[in-house]
C-alpha cells in the first residue's frame, strides 16, 4: 500500500511548488498511471515516493508497516531503497517514456488543470 498526504515539494530556486497538497492512495496490486506535460513533477513526485529526493512536508507512507519516508534520514531511505521498490526511470525503462507516451496519447485525453498559485 502507498498512502501520499498533503505532499509539498518546491525546487530551491523556483518561484512556486511543483505541487502542494497532493494527496492520493494505491493499493498493493493496483496500477496506476502517472500522465502530466514536461516539468509538471512526475519525475519529481517518483524520485520522493522512491527516496531519492525528500519532500518538503506532508507524508509518503508505503509498505505494510505504513513507513513514512519523508521523515527518514537519507541512510535510512538509502536502506528502504535497498529492501526494494523503484520507478521506470530508476530500471532504465526511461528512455522507451517518449514511445510510451506516444502509443498512449492518442487513446488519452487528459484534461489540463490550473496551476497551483
């Protein structure tokens, strides 16, 4: 189970969030896309669910003792990372988003949403 809440993450030098308030579950088993325009925080959002990078508050909790990484030091997401769990771009497959995305574009329409203010 992956349980995001009220997740925040703004670069040092940006002027506003990549995102704020994000917030959403997935279950074990379940699959789930993750579809937005470039520099929307895809790769951002993926690096913190895998411990890559931290967010700036809110929780990420994961697994069956529902660990919040957001509040673990980095040699202990390091050791979360060790135990399992990564992302497409962390298996190599990032090279193959472009024709990914591609295929899937024409079957997908997905709705733009306001920015964040």
């Amino acid at each position: 189970m992956l349980t995001v809440a009220d997740l925040s993450k703004r670069h040092a030098r940006a002027s506003r969030p990549l995102f704020s308030g994000l917030g959403f579950a997935v279950a074990a088993g379940e699959i789930v896309a993750l579809v937005g325009e470039s520099g929307v925080g895809k790769s951002t959002l993926l690096n913190c669910i895998a411990g890559l990078e931290t967010a700036d508050s809110g929780t990420i909790r994961i697994g069956p003792q529902a660990t919040d990484i957001v509040r673990l030091d980095e040699a202990a997401r390091a050791a979360l990372r060790a135990a399992g769990g990564a992302h497409a771009e962390t298996l190599g497959l990032a090279a193959h988003a472009r024709r990914i995305r591609g295929a899937l574009e024409p079957a997908v329409r997905v709705w733009p949403v306001a920015p964040p203010r």
